[in-house]
C-alpha cells in the first residue's frame, strides 16, 4: 500500500511538472502577438467591437492583438478556425449574437459550438432596432402588429440573410405575436439598409450602428428596440417587451478561445477585459454605437451561449427556417 501510495504521488509530480500552468505558461502569457479571428466581413458593428478592443488589450498588455476577419458560411469559417486552433490562449474568438443563431440553424457544423470553444467574457451587449420606412402606417410597435394581423404578408422585412440574427429576432417577434410579414433576406445588412432607405424594403431589425443616424436624421422611424431596457442612445424609443411582454433579443459581443485553453490564461484575459471596459474612452464608444458594456464570469459567458442556443433552436423549430 506504501508502495503504491508513493507511485501515486510520483505519478502526480509528474503531471504536474508537464502542466504548461505548472511552468508558469498560464501567469505569463501573453508572450506573443494574439490574434483575434471576427467570423465577419470588415466594417460591421462586430468588427469595430473588435478593434475597439484590441486596441485597448494591446496597450494594456504591451503585446499585439490583432484583428484577423475570416467571412464565410454565416460565421462557420471563422468559428471552426478558432474552435481547432491549439487551446494556448494566442488564437482567440469575437462571438455575437450570430454564434447562437449559426449553431441553431445548423444540424452538423465542423466543430462543437459548445465543448469546442472556452467562453472568456461577455464584453457588450446592444438591442437591435425595429426600424420602419416612413410610409409605412405603424408609428409603433402596437401598430405594427395590428396591421400584420389585419393584412397577413401585406408587409415585408429584410435581413442579413436567412438564420441571421436580424432574422432570427424578426421570426421570434412574429411567432410572440402572430403577426404574417414576408421576410427579403439580403446578403448582409448594408444592402437591406440601402434598399430600407430606398423604400424597397418597409422594416428591417436593424444593429444600432446602422440606424441610429438614419432615425435621427427622420429617414427611418424606430418603433421599438430589442433590449430589457431602453437603449441609452435613444430613451425615446419604448423596448418591444413595453408592447410584447417577455421579448427581449440584445445583441451580444464576447470573447473565446479554443476549448481546453488553460484556465489561468482565460481568467487572466477575463480580469484584462474588465479593466479595459471601465475605461472612459472605451465606455464613450461602445455607447456611440448604441451598446452597452458588460462584464461577466467565464461561467455566466458559457451559460448564456448554451442558452441562446437553446432559444434560437425553438424559434427554428417552429418557424421552419433553414439554411440558404
């Protein structure tokens, strides 16, 4: 029994001197140049999440963070790239609200949306906007509903394709009130905004960023926003759930790595992420874009995607949605 109590604790000195935290790996990292993969084209709200916090990470670590946009199949490019990378906390994931959306849709995906990847942080989270074009009769969300009741698929709403995000939320918002639109999905949201601003298009569940000059200019009228609370940026504008009780669809941004990436590196980034997003700076832009910023634990992180996921699969469910 000595004996192989002795073996026992030899064996256990051992995996602890092979253990990259053991060496110190976890405390020191970064070492390196981190690269942060956006599973989106350049230019959108996601993108610009990104670089604001890049930025800011950089500075405070005296190492790179840099940016890398890898497009492609709603997000499953990007996202599979960091879900195969070595779990060593220099390959890092910007997810949205679109990760939730994209696991969803997809009955096989090259990865494992859930055991693949290390949630870090939830770092921000903005409502979309149920922006209208001015010649349609509802002037809010009530409104709204009434007529889609009234004339089934008399109205239309775009988005940035189909199981996007900004449809998803469209889809869940029909389903709580049985309102009938005919949904236009596009190939991204700038062209759904052009052809919304053209008056080709009559309402679009639109990110902040994308609408929040347009409704103040009086180009497009906002009838409600997704959030729990009303948007900071436009405290006019009443929240959906003020009209559909129980519906609530913010945007989410947040930070992953690979899964099995070590935890004192996750914890470490979590803790830099925080600081980062007390700056005054940094608050100022998040907000400019109609977002919030956010702190969470890694394990409230993880819980929300699991659960976004959960509810997005409901709404595929019963809408029939599937892929393009």
């Amino acid at each position: 029994m000595m004996r192989v109590a002795g073996y026992s604790a030899l064996l256990l000195l051992a995996c602890l001197v092979a253990s990259p935290l053991s060496r110190g790996q976890g405390t020191s990292w970064p070492q390196r140049p981190v690269r942060v993969v956006v599973p989106l084209a350049p230019g959108g709200s996601v993108d610009t999440v990104a670089r604001y916090v890049s930025a800011r990470l950089s500075a405070h670590f005296g190492q790179q963070f840099i940016v890398d946009n890898r497009a492609g199949a709603g997000g499953v490019v990007g996202n599979a790239i960091v879900a195969g990378a070595e779990p060593d906390g220099y390959t890092l994931l910007m997810i949205s609200g679109g990760y939730a959306g994209t696991a969803a849709l997809h009955e096989k995906l090259p990865y494992d949306p859930v055991k693949d990847i290390a949630p870090v942080a939830l770092i921000a989270s903005g409502p979309l906007w149920l922006a209208a074009y001015p010649s349609v009769a509802a002037t809010d969300t009530k409104r709204l509903i009434e007529l889609a009741r009234a004339k089934p698929d008399n109205l239309n709403y775009g988005s940035g394709g189909a199981g996007t995000f900004t449809h998803l939320t469209m889809e869940l918002f029909c389903q709580m009130t049985g309102a009938r639109m005919v949904h236009v999905p596009y190939k991204g949201g700038g062209a759904a905004i052009a052809d919304l601003l053209g008056g080709r298009l009559q309402l679009y569940m639109a990110p902040g960023p994308l609408v929040i000059a347009h409704v103040k200019a009086g180009k497009l009228r906002a009838l409600g926003v997704t959030s729990e609370k009303r948007a900071r940026a436009a405290p006019e504008v009443p929240t959906i759930a003020e009209t559909v009780p129980g519906y609530v669809a913010a945007f989410p941004y947040g930070v992953a790595a690979p899964g099995r990436t070590p935890r004192a590196v996750v914890a470490k980034l979590n803790a830099a992420l925080g600081a980062v997003l007390a700056e005054p700076e940094l608050v100022e832009r998040l907000r400019a874009g109609g977002n919030e910023p956010a702190r969470s634990s890694p394990e409230a992180f993880a819980r929300e995607i699991r659960e976004d996921i959960a509810k997005w699969r409901r709404v595929v469910k019963q809408g029939n949605i599937r892929a393009q």
